[in-house]
C-alpha cells in the first residue's frame, strides 16, 4: 500500500479520483449523513462513478463502491481495472467488506482510497481482500 498526495498522482489517478469527488455530490444519504462517491475505470479508459444511496429501511443502503461497479457491468462493461472512493474522513476511507468482494468478483486490481483533503493510499485487491472466497 502506498501513501500520496492527489498533487503527486499519476493524471489517471487524478482523474478517477475527481471523477469519484463529482459523483459523491450525488449521494443520498439522509439517515447516516455520510456521503461517499465512487468510481471506476474500465480497460477501455471509460469513467463510472458511483455514489451511497440509502433507504428508510436501512438494510437497503447500498454503498458507493458497488454502485459505481453496479453502473459499469450493467452498461456492458466487464474488464474494471481501478477503482477510487472518497469520503470526508481524516484519512482515506477503507471501503466494507461487501465492496471488497464485489471488486474481486470483477478483478479490480488497482483500488485508491481516498478523502476530500487529497490524502491517498494505493492498494491492491490482495491488500484489501486477502485469502478472499471465490468459485
Ligand atoms: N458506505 C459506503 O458507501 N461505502 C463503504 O465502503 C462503507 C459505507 C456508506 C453506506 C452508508 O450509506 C454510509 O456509508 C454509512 O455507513
């Protein structure tokens, strides 16, 4: 895993990042109040974002990482290589446990973690999900 400042990323990482920054604008959530945004790049280069959508009925929120992952493979997509969160936390935001094994079902290799302020950490799946389940 790899600490650095957006200003130091590489303008891929930039840009999957602001592009998570934008989409979090769009968040719903009204019941934890802690918006988080998404996004992911396809192997094609092709940007979607994702974003927290929450319910009255709580077990039905559903997290910016899968959103974002969910909008990818239901347009066609399958080959995801990174993905980006943010949240407004002190440091970068480490996604749930459900994220990290919706990430390995689609191989996604390079995963950046990150909060409004700029901070990253560069992670691999195997970082993030080690000894995970699979078919
Ligand atoms: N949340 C995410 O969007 N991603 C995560 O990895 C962890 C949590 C959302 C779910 C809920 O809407 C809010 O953050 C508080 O848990």
């Amino acid at each position: 895993m790899q600490d650095l400042r957006i200003e130091a990323a590489s303008l891929a990482v930039q840009e999957l990042y602001h592009a998570a920054v934008a989409t979090r604008e769009n968040s719903y959530s009204p019941y934890s109040h802690f918006a988080v945004g998404a996004a992911v790049r396809t192997a094609a280069g092709k940007i979607y974002g994702g974003c927290n959508i929450e319910n009255a009925s709580y077990g039905l929120c559903c997290c910016g990482e899968r959103n974002a992952i969910f909008a990818a493979v239901g347009a066609g997509e399958r080959q995801l290589t990174a993905l980006c969160v943010v949240a407004d936390t002190s440091a970068p935001v480490s996604p749930c446990g459900a994220c990290r094994q919706v990430m390995s079902e689609f191989n996604i290799n390079e995963i950046i973690l990150g909060n409004l302020k700029g901070d990253l950490k560069i992670c691999t799946l195997a970082d993030l999900l080690p000894y995970g389940f699979a078919l």
